[in-house]
C-alpha cells in the first residue's frame, strides 16, 4: 500500500516552506519546495465594473423625491415608444414573429455574426448606389447599444479617445470609460438647431484620438443634420483621418418637412460605421435586434476591423434568433402607412409640447425635426430658488408630478428633456402643469435680482 508523508521544514523569520516528499512502495521521490500559502477570502470587483458609470441611473436614482399624490404622474424621461401602448408596432411586425416562432425551425444557436440570408436582407434594405452594402458588412448585435459597444471596442484602445457630442445619448460615455477610454465632448449648438460647433470639433483631434461619433437624428435633442452640415462633418473626419461611428437608430424618423440623409451616402473616402436597428423604427426596443453596417469604399478598414467585429460578436452568440427569422419580412412587408402614422403622431405632438413651452415665461423649447425627443432650455436666473435643472425638474415632480429627465444627465446642465411619445392629452396635461409651476416659481428680472441680493 502506498503511503504519503509530508515535512514541514520552516524557522524564524522565512516563510514555511513545504519540503515534499512522496513515498510509494518504500521509495521516496522530492518534490521540491512549495512557499506556502495562507487562504483567504478576497474577492474584488473588477477595475471595469468600477469604472461603468451610467449618468443617468446616478443622477435619477439619487432624486430623493414623491410625486404630487393629488396629482397622476405622468412620466415623459424615458425613452420607451411602447410604454404607454398608443404606438403598437405594425401587425406585420407580430406575424412575422409568430410565424417563425411556430415553424421551430430558430430555436438554436445562430452564427455570432447572425444568419447569412438574415444579413443579407439587412444588406438589401440598406444597399444603396451611394453607399452600396453586401451580407459581409453587415454584423447584427443585441439591439443598437451593442452595435455601439462592438463599435468602440473594434476602434479604440485603452489610453485613446474618442469624440462624442454635448449633449449627447449617455451610453456612449458609460462604455467607454467601462473600456478605459477617454471621451472628449464636442458642443452641439441649440440656436443653430443643434448643428455641430465644427471648430470645436476638431481642435479636439489628437494623436490618440480613435473616432467620431455623429448622432443623427439626435438623442437628446430631435435634431436632423442637414446635408451639408454632414458633408462639412465628413470633411472634418476626412482631414483629421479619424474613422466615424454613426448611431443612426432613428434613421428615417424624421418629421415631413425634413429629409434624413445617411452619413455614409455622402462619404467617398471616410470609414463608417453605422449603428443601428429595430428598437425605435418599428417600436421593439426589448426585441434586441441592432446591426453595424461596415461603410468602407477605400478600404482603410481593411480585414482588420471586419475581422476585429467578428472575433468581438464572438463573446457572446448574437441577437435573439426568433426575431432573426422574422427579420426578413418585417424589413420587406412592414407598410409605408405604418411609418407615415408613426411620425404623423410624433410631429403633431412635438407641436403641441413646442408651441405650449414656447408661450411659458423662462423656458425656451427648441424645435424639434425628428426622433423622439424635445430639448428645453430653463432660464435659470428667472428661477432663482433653484440651483440648476436637477432641482428643478426635481420639484416640477414633488409639485406638479411631472417627470422630465435633467439635461445634466447629456452633460448640458439648464435644459430637460421631454419625450414625444406619450398620447395626445397627456402631453397637453403635463404642459399645462409645466406653465402652473413655472407661473409659480418665475420671477422677473427684479425679482430675480433681489432673490440674489439676499
């Protein structure tokens, strides 16, 4: 029978060291000296985990305050179409869903890159002689946010930056300090309906400077670049040799009188990539269907990038495979009056939401043309009880229980955001709470000064 002796050999001020031997059948093998280790418990959350910061959960969850209990709240911050179930989604959109979910035939794993002819049909729907796309340059993610994760992380390096507009969707920041990343914020200019301070934009351009993102139509703000302030911003790229990441998820959301223009039909020579999805277009944003579309005429990207988003998609298998088999036919069959209806809804209430706010003394709306979403500016030295936006909108809650999302939240202090997408009489309901409390709480330029006097 085998037997096993171990000797502790160990003095003074070392630490015990294990001088194992092995014994079997009477002959004795080393095995050498082992330092010895005392277990402990200590586990740590990890330097990435540390480093995700989302802005808005911090700046939300710590507004410590009640609604008016005399008064329904009606919320307009979050940017959910579905939530008040006045924008269903196209009945097209249902079967399509239904029909692959009975078929049995998308229960398994698909490849991470999602299924070939599922690429293929995002390919044609976007495949233009501008910008001419093929089932290859097409990567479909878990909705539009991890089309913008594999984005960044196939660009930058830790160390690098990147450039993101202000204000701008908090996302962007959010994964890239998570990456190690620095984000440098360009300015977006509300009296020019929110075009790009281009001079600003590339005084930012250094050597670590990884890419731009461009958000067009705009989250936070509604707003839709016009071609040629796309083409003054392609130039910019194109002088500064930095690729662009375009988040396009509200791509063709844009009201009658304005045209949309996909950055990558004006651009020859400018590496894209292009971010977007189901979500908001056809109001399935807890679907989770997104894609990246990989513009790349001069071939600056090369295999590099292509094969860096693969290896990336990789992590995990992809987008849900139930709503990749009914991807084709929600592209193909989804009716232009579904479309048309949507942003017949969304126009006539930014109207609405912009000609109330217009008419309230200290805040100034600027008008939207597109999206989801309506910036207004709060002329805080007509409000001087109040800080800046997060206390306002903070009591314009525990008053009038009304719940506008603080522009801090987009790094734009003294504006709030509302959102669009709620029915017709709630928007006019909580306007009309907006002007009481306003009417409430604003004070003259006398007032104002005497309040500061004090």
């Amino acid at each position: 029978m085998d037997s096993y002796l171990i000797q502790v050999n160990g003095r003074g001020d070392h630490a015990p060291m294990l001088d194992v031997h092995l014994k079997t059948n009477g002959n004795s093998i080393s095995l050498g000296k082992v330092k010895g280790r005392k277990p402990r418990w200590a586990v740590r959350a990890s330097e990435m985990s540390k480093k995700t910061f989302n802005p808005v959960r911090a700046i939300v969850d710590s507004m410590k305050v009640e609604p008016n209990p005399k008064k329904a709240m009606i919320s307009l911050s979050l940017g959910d179409p579905t939530v008040f179930g006045n924008l269903p989604t196209n009945d097209e959109v249902t079967l399509a869903v239904k029909e692959v979910l009975d078929s049995g035939r998308y229960n398994g794993y698909a490849p991470s890159v999602g299924y070939q002819s599922c690429r293929e049909a995002v390919a044609a729907y976007y495949n233009c002689p501008e910008a001419p796309l093929e089932a290859q340059d097409v990567i479909l993610t878990s909705g539009c946010s991890q089309a913008i994760e594999l984005a960044l992380a196939v660009l930058a390096n830790p160390g690098q930056n990147i450039l993101v507009p202000r204000p701008g969707f908090s996302l962007y920041k959010t994964l890239a300090l998570s990456m190690g990343i620095e984000v440098k914020l360009y300015n977006l200019l509300p009296e020019k309906g929110w075009e790009i301070d281009l001079e600003h934009l590339e005084s930012l351009v250094d050597e670590k400077t990884a890419c731009l993102i461009v958000n067009n139509p705009s989250n936070p703000c509604g707003s839709v670049f016009s071609k040629s302030h796309l083409q003054k911003i392609l130039a910019v790229a194109s002088r500064q040799c930095v690729p662009i990441l375009a988040d396009e998820i509200y791509g063709d959301m844009v009201f009658a009188d304005c045209k949309y223009e996909p950055i990558a039909t004006l651009s020859t020579n400018v590496p894209i990539l292009s971010c977007g999805g189901l979500a908001k277009r056809w109001l399935v944003p807890g679907w989770r269907m997104g894609w990246i579309l990989i513009h790349d005429r001069r071939d600056i990207f090369g295999n590099e990038i292509r094969d860096g988003l693969i290896r990336l998609s990789q992590r995990i298998l992809g987008p849900c495979t139930i709503v990749q088999g009914a991807l084709e036919r929600i592209l193909q069959r989804t009716p232009p009056e579904f479309y048309h209806n949507t942003l017949s809804m969304l126009k006539s209430n930014a109207d609405l939401c912009y000609a109330a706010l217009s008419a309230i003394p200290g805040l100034q709306p600027v008008r939207p043309a597109g999206a989801m979403y309506l910036m207004v500016e709060i002329e805080m030295e007509h409000f001087p009880e109040f800080e800046n936006d997060v206390e306002f909108t903070e009591r314009l809650i525990s008053e009038q229980s009304v719940f506008c999302l603080p522009a801090t939240c987009f790094e734009y202090p003294n504006f709030f955001r509302v959102v669009i997408t709620v029915p017709e009489e709630m928007i006019l309901e909580a306007c009309s709470r907006i002007q009481e409390f306003c009417e409430m709480h604003y004070q003259g330029a006398e007032g104002a000064q005497e309040e500061c006097d004090k």
